[in-house]
C-alpha cells in the first residue's frame, strides 16, 4: 500500500471495465486519480462507489477526440494539482465486423478513440511531465494487435498503440518519463458479455470456450491488468520504457 502516495494519475475510460479497475487499484495505492470518460452516468455511479469506499477520485466529463475538450480538462487538473505523474490511455471501443461488411464510420470512430485519444492526451500531458522531469505513460493495447477475425479495425488500432508506445519511449525517456503498454488477452468485462450476445452464444459457453485455448485455463480479470499496469507506473520501473506486456494467460508472440 502507499506506493503511489501523491502521485496525480489521468486515466480515460476510467469509469468502467478495466479502466475503472486500474483506478481503484491506483487509488488503494495512495494516487490522486482523475477519471475521464464520456459516460455521465458511468461517471457518478463509480464516483459514488469510490467515495463510498473512502479512495480519492475527481471525475472530469470529457471526449478524448476532442482536443479542447482535453485541454480544458487536463489544465484544470493542473490547476488543482500542479503537476500530472501518470497517463493511462484506457478509453476504447469496438466495432467489430468482417472487412467486406465493415463501414468507413466503423473504421474512423475505432481509429479516432483508440489512436487519436491517446495521441491528443500523451501529447498534452507530455509537457507537464517534461517540466516535472518524471512521467508514466502507460497505453493499454490488446492481444488482438496480433491479429483477430472481424477486427481489422480494432487489430490495427491496438498494433498501432504498440509502435506508439515505442516511439515515445525513444522520445521521452531523456525527461524522466517512461512509455510502455499492457496488452490484455480474453478478460470478463461487459464488453466480452457483449461479443457473447453479438455471436448469439450463452456467456458461460463462450467463457468455457475461451479457457480451452488459455495455458492457464482461466479468462483474466480486470485485476489482472490493474496489477500489470500499476508495475509500470512504480518509480521503481524506471528502468523499464518501450515494453509490451501480454497479460493472456500464456505467451504471445
């Protein structure tokens, strides 16, 4: 515990899913944490639930593909705290179909919030860091970089976030900031209760399913990636920049 004491930590998509995991986690953890996300109500609903639990959380209503939108957030956070020490770029959404079905919209809006988001808020982000000389990006990327049926779009965006990650590294890390990324494989969340009714399958089938093909013959946990991204965050990992971590139950390659 208190191994992020003081520490001010911006994660988008923070309300839900793994997002809000990482911020809970981050919070038991002594962070100031600062939630954006595009969901009102998701919003209050986990602000309520963290004030209940007595962890520290300032939620900011806000589009990531909107770069005022951010400007306006991420300097009030400054405002407040005067300095920001960790970025978790989490906000994302799928919209999965077969190339030959999938739209120029369904494209455009997976590229605009997992690409885009995260690029407006490393860059704005980046120059309280370089000031501070001390930073932690941390980009959440995906097993399905590697490539997945009916996900051109969201492959692309999460291979992508992993040349990102890597070019900021190279970038960055002469200012004291660290750039790296978790990559999650099958992980229960709303969003993969929703790929089981989209494939018109019970969600207990397709979890049983899942197992077979994970070495550790379980699905992962948002824990799971809570607990990945908070080793990048430690000053201890200061030494550790550029590097995708697979958190799948088994190696990827």
């Amino acid at each position: 515990m208190g191994q992020l004491s003081n520490k001010v930590v911006l994660i988008t998509g923070g309300s839900k899913g793994i997002g809000k995991e990482i911020a809970k986690t981050f919070a038991k953890e002594g962070a100031k944490v600062c939630i954006l996300d595009i969901d009102q109500e998701a919003i209050n609903n986990t602000t309520q639930e963290f004030n209940n639990e007595n962890y520290e959380v300032h939620p900011f209503l806000a589009d990531i593909t909107n770069r005022e939108q951010v400007e306006n957030t991420i300097d009030e956070i400054g405002r407040v705290f005067s300095r920001i020490d960790i970025l978790v770029n989490n906000a994302g959404i799928t919209r999965d179909n077969l190339l030959f079905k999938m739209t120029d919209e369904d494209w455009n809006l997976v590229l605009d919030v997992h690409m885009t988001g995260s690029f407006i808020c490393s860059q704005i982000v980046q120059k309280y860091m370089v000031e501070q000389k001390f930073g932690r990006i941390i980009n959440i990327s995906s097993a399905s970089a590697l490539g997945r049926k009916g996900q051109a779009n969201y492959s692309a965006v999460k291979a992508g976030l992993q040349g990102f990650t890597k070019t900021l590294a190279m970038e960055l890390g002469k200012f004291g900031i660290t750039v790296n990324a978790v990559a999650p494989g099958f992980i229960e969340t709303d969003m993969t209760k929703a790929l089981a009714e989209r494939l018109g399958v019970d969600y207990s089938d397709l979890i049983n399913d899942k197992k077979k093909e994970i070495p550790v013959n379980r699905p992962g946990s948002p824990a799971d990636v809570a607990y990945s991204a908070l080793f990048f965050a430690l000053d201890t990992s200061s030494f550790v920049n550029g590097q995708v971590l697979y958190v799948a139950g088994g190696p990827k390659t």
